[in-house]
C-alpha cells in the first residue's frame, strides 16, 4: 500500500477526463464515498406508494447500515436504524412485508410503527421505555419520492423537494402503485454506473429497443441546455408547459439534481416497442399522450424518467468497490389493471433490455479499468457533457467533505480488482 490525500489524488485528475484508476477500483476510497457522500447526503429510497397501508415496510441497506421504512398507523412514512435497542439484532430481516408492530425476533422488544417501544420484558423498575425508542433516520417525501440521509444533521432539502413537487404534480403519484420492480447486481463501481447513466453516445450502438422511441439529445447538449434549444424542443415545452406541466431546464446550482422534460421521438408516446402508450389508463392529468419525458437526477443514487402514461424509477446503491445494486420501480395508475389496462411485458420490455445492455457495458468496463494499461480518457464535450457535469459534482463534493486532507491508503494497483 502507498498513503496518499485524497486532495492529492483529486489533483492529479485531467480536466475532461474520466477519473484515474484508484477511484473506480480501491477500497479505501470506496470507504471516503461512503462516508463523505452516501452516508451524508439525500438519497432516493423508494416511491411513497411501494408503502400503502400502515404496517407496511421496506428494508435498504446502505453500506454498512440497515435502514427500515415504513408506513404508520397515523399514515406517515418514517425511516429508523434496522437495529433493535435492546442488544443490536437486525429488527425486520425481510426485503418488504407488513406488521401492526415491529417484533425483534430476538428477544421480542416490541416497537410501535412510529419507532417508540411499547413492549420490553423483565428489564428492571428503573428502565425507561421512553429511552429505548428506536433510532430515527431523516425521511422526506418529495412527491410521492421518499428520500432518506443517514447524516446526523441532514443537509437542505427544500429546494429540490420544491421543485420535485412542481415538476412532479402533473404525473399524480399519489395515484400510484408498483406495477412492477426488478433489482439486478452489475459488477462495476457506482461511479460507472452513474456515468453510463449520463450519456447516451452509446445508445445508438447499444440501446435498439431504447432509441425507437428516446433521443440522446438530453445528455448531447449538455451545458447548452441552459441556454436554449432547437424549435421542436422550445415548441414542446411551450405546449407542455400550456398544459399546467413545467418542462424547462433547471438545474441545482450545486449540480445535484436536474430537472428537464424531452419529447420522444416520431411524437412517441411512451417507451415501448411500439412507441404507442403502454398503460391505457395515464398515470397523470395531461391532455395529451405525447407528453415526452420529464428526466430527473438526483445524485448519487438516482435516475428517472416520467411519462403522460407511466413513470419509471431507477436507484443505485454501491454495494462494494467495484458492485452495484440498480433497482427499477415500474408505477402505472392505482387503478390500472394489468391485462386489461396494460400488459406487463409491453410495459418493462424496453428498460429491461436496456438495463441488461447497460450492465455489459458497466462490467466491461469495470474490467477495463483494473487494467494496468487503463489510463484516463478524454470525454467528449457534446455527447459526453453529462458525464463530465457528474464527475464535477463528485469531485466538488470529495473536495468540501471532510476527508479531503485525511490520508488514504490506497491499494496498489495490481491489486486492485
């Protein structure tokens, strides 16, 4: 091993460039992302309506901590640490499912689904229930979006949570429900991951099914999306925006998070093979079907996309240095049924296919970056914008976190795969 800052390693990056090897590949700096940003910030967790009735859970573990979610008798959603107060047992073992209380199986510590404990046997006259309630984790619901931050004092939040609710409103997702959920594992830092995401100068090669119907233009044009579009654009934001529906571009100051809805291709109505809507019955209160989509960001988990019938969500939680869990929610309108209001393959087909392309390429180019022979590559500045705007922020957010002097034992670099 060799030591190192991580300021020095943030220094010897190329302006342009993807990063240097230790940052796709090294476990101690896999531990700094942790603990300067996924144990820090926002991160998306589920949608609100995964959680429907009071007693209902979800488990989510984020690095070296479980989180439990779940929906109260009061209706309100809250995150707690999974860990009983009693000796630490993990409290809820299953992915999802529901209970009127919160049973440690361990020694039966019983919790109220708003955290507090109302069950401990033979503890003593002097034990306070009052005191043993179980940990609180910071959960807002942003739209029907539910984000969680481990952070003992969270960061702002309002001013994406406003907007989420402006963007948001026309696609009613407090009239939804999972239609469908999938969750893969790709074998490719999350860094990689989200970079894919960004850009879409492979999509052409890669995505067939993917671009019957979705331009690259989103993430081609890059800085120029601030300053102005082609005429179909500006015409299909005036016409959405006309419907009550806010569609320009805008961005977070600090590049957090992005707000911008695109129309499809050939006046496409949705993401399916046919380009025809895939769910009868909207999921929203346009007039329209060809509504486009609205693709929003937020870092460092997620990436979503919203339609006049359906919305689709994706979540990506690193799992180890060079692992990655990618989640994709499928909501279509509560109401909906399936076989009669839409059929489950018409609905996933595209973004399964192109979740299965995507993680390819994530590994091959895991793979490709534990080489010695790997060196930073130059992005381009029109198709590969995206990238070099999300390698800003991360870089931003390593060099204002509290680690930035800290010093790193960096694996060498045969070793590091």
């Amino acid at each position: 091993m060799f030591s190192s800052t991580l300021s020095n390693l943030l220094d010897r990056q190329t302006p342009g460039h993807s990063l240097t090897r230790e940052f796709y590949t090294d476990p101690s700096l896999f531990e700094t992302d942790l603990e300067t940003i996924h144990y820090r910030v926002w991160l998306f967790a589920i949608p609100a309506c995964q959680l429907v009735k009071p007693g209902q859970y979800v488990t989510y573990q984020v690095g070296r901590y479980p989180v439990l979610i779940v929906r109260g008798s009061d209706g309100v959603i809250r995150a707690f640490h999974n860990v009983c107060r009693h000796r630490g047992a993990v409290l809820c073992e299953k992915a999802q499912g529901t209970a009127p209380k919160l049973v440690c199986p361990y020694h039966q510590w019983t919790y109220e689904l708003d955290g507090s404990l109302l069950y401990a046997r033979d503890m003593g006259d002097d034990f306070e229930r009052g005191d043993h309630g179980l940990l609180p984790v910071h959960c807002r619901d942003a739209a029907g979006l539910i984000f969680i931050c481990l952070a003992a004092q969270a960061p702002p939040f309002e001013a994406f949570e406003r907007q989420a609710r402006r963007y948001l409103a026309p696609h009613s997702l407090a009239d939804a429900k999972v239609a469908h959920s999938s969750a893969i594992v790709e074998r490719g830092n999350w860094k990689l991951v989200m970079e894919n995401n960004r850009e879409c100068y492979h999509c052409p090669a890669k995505h067939p099914e993917l671009c019957r119907t979705y331009s690259e233009a989103p993430e081609a044009i890059g800085e120029r999306e601030a300053a102005g579009q082609d005429a179909q654009t500006e015409a299909h934001w005036e016409r959405c925006e006309a419907a009550g529906a806010p569609s320009r571009f805008l961005i977070d100051p600090a590049g957090g998070w992005r707000f911008v809805r695109m129309p499809l291709l050939r006046n496409a109505e949705s993401y399916t093979m046919s380009g025809q809507a895939a769910v009868a019955r909207p999921l929203g209160t346009f007039p329209f079907r060809d509504a486009g989509s609205l693709l929003m960001f937020n870092y460092p988990t997620m990436w979503s996309h919203f339609l006049a019938d359906h919305t689709v969500l994706f979540r990506a939680t690193p799992t180890g240095p060079t692992t990655t869990e990618v989640c994709t929610f499928w909501l279509v309108h509560k109401e909906a049924s399936v076989g009669r209001d839409y059929e489950l393959d018409d609905l996933t087909h595209v973004w399964t296919h192109t979740n299965a392309e995507d993680r390819a390429l994530v590994e091959a180019t895991q793979r490709g970056v534990e080489s010695p022979a790997y060196t930073p590559g130059r992005c381009s500045p029109l198709h590969e914008a995206g990238v070099l705007q999300f390698l800003q922020w991360y870089t931003d957010t390593l060099r204002a976190g509290p680690a930035a002097r800290a010093s790193i034992e960096i694996v060498p670099e045969a070793l590091a795969s």
